[in-house]
C-alpha cells in the first residue's frame, strides 16, 4: 500500500502528460490540460495531497518523503511559471544525489547507517553487513542520478518521462532484487512478511 501511495504523483503526472491538450472551463475560468506544464501543475498538487494526507494520517512523514515533496516544489513552480522544462529535469539527479548525501552522512551520525534504519526491522544482520549495504546505496544514488540526468538531457521528452515513470522504478527493483543474496541469511521469517515487499516499500519514493 505504502509503495502504491507513494507513486501515485508520478501515475498523475504521466496520464496528464500523455492527454492531447485541451481547454477546459471551470467556473468562467479557462486552463489548458495536457503536455508537460499541465503534468508538472498535477504532479505539484497530487503530491501536496497525497504526503498532507500522510502528514495528517500519520502525524509523520519520514525524511525521504519530505525531501521528495520540497524538491516536487522546488523543481515544479518554477518549471510552470518560467515554462521551462529544464528545471523539472534536475529533479530527480538532484534528489538522488541528496539521497546518497543522507546516506553518507549516516555513517558519522546517528547510531546506525540509512539502510539499518529502514530494513533493520525485517532483518537481523551484523553492523558491517549494513554498512557495506549502505555504500552500496551511496553509489547507487550516485549513478541512478547521473543516468537521470543523461537521460533528462540527450533524449527525447518522451523517452525521459517514460523513463522518468517507470525506468527509474524498474531499475530500482531490479537493484533490490540483486541485494538478496547478501541478506537472505540474516533474514528473520515473520508470518505475513517478505523481504522483498519491504525492501521495496522502504525505498518506492526514491523512482519520484
């Protein structure tokens, strides 16, 4: 539930993105739905209501969330008002690269490093075990915003919010996946649990 909650933005983002522009009237006012403006002023509102819900239900929202949601409005009302598309692209290689700063500075504060905090719960794995997992992390950050941003620049805006959408959560997958084989052994089996459902749950808000 968590992972689908999270990724709701990026589902609106992309449906409004795909929509044949048009112009709709609401009370005596006229606005353009459709294309990449239109997505960017859905993506900032979907995820205004979607982590102010979280923040109201939960009385929480965890750092990853919250970095998510100001870089959402940092990078989105200057895309709409400038209408520049180049600000949106710096999303997401900017958010990743904050991603892998938290992880870093993890390790020198804190009693335990980012990758412990979030998994620790389903997995008893000794101190060096997460702290090799979390510079796996740190790298990955590292990369998945460096692909981002080649992407975001050298290809075509379709092929980057397609990539945006739904390469970005392939990939991570993917990744999650690659890193069984070094917690299999530590897992603790709990009824009604999976590594990998929370594994990728942790970690869904990261593809945004």
């Amino acid at each position: 539930m968590k992972q689908f909650i999270d990724y709701i933005p990026l589902l609106v983002f992309f449906t409004v993105w795909a929509m044949d522009e048009r112009a709709i009237e609401v009370a005596g006012f006229t606005h353009s739905i459709g294309g990449v403006f239109s997505a960017a002023e859905f993506l900032l509102g979907a995820s205004v209501l979607v982590y102010g819900s979280l923040l109201i239900a939960q009385k929480r929202l965890d750092k990853f969330q919250w970095i998510t949601l100001v870089a959402v409005v940092l990078f989105c009302l200057p895309t709409i008002i400038l209408r520049n598309i180049e600000f949106l692209k710096w999303k997401a290689p900017i958010v990743n690269w904050i991603f892998a700063t938290v992880f870093l500075a993890s390790r020198f504060f804190g009693d335990k490093p980012a990758i412990e905090h979030m998994m620790g719960h389903a997995v008893n794995a000794p101190k060096e075990v997460w702290l090799k997992l979390n510079t796996i992390w740190i790298c990955w950050f590292i990369v998945l915003g460096a692909i981002n941003l080649i992407v975001a620049f050298t290809l075509s805006e379709a092929l980057w919010i397609k990539f945006k959408v739904f390469g970005n959560l392939i990939l991570t997958f993917a990744f999650v996946i690659g890193q069984m084989p070094i917690l299999a052994k530590y897992f603790e089996v709990d009824e009604g649990e999976n590594i990998q459902e929370e594994s990728i749950d942790s970690t869904s808000e990261k593809s945004i």
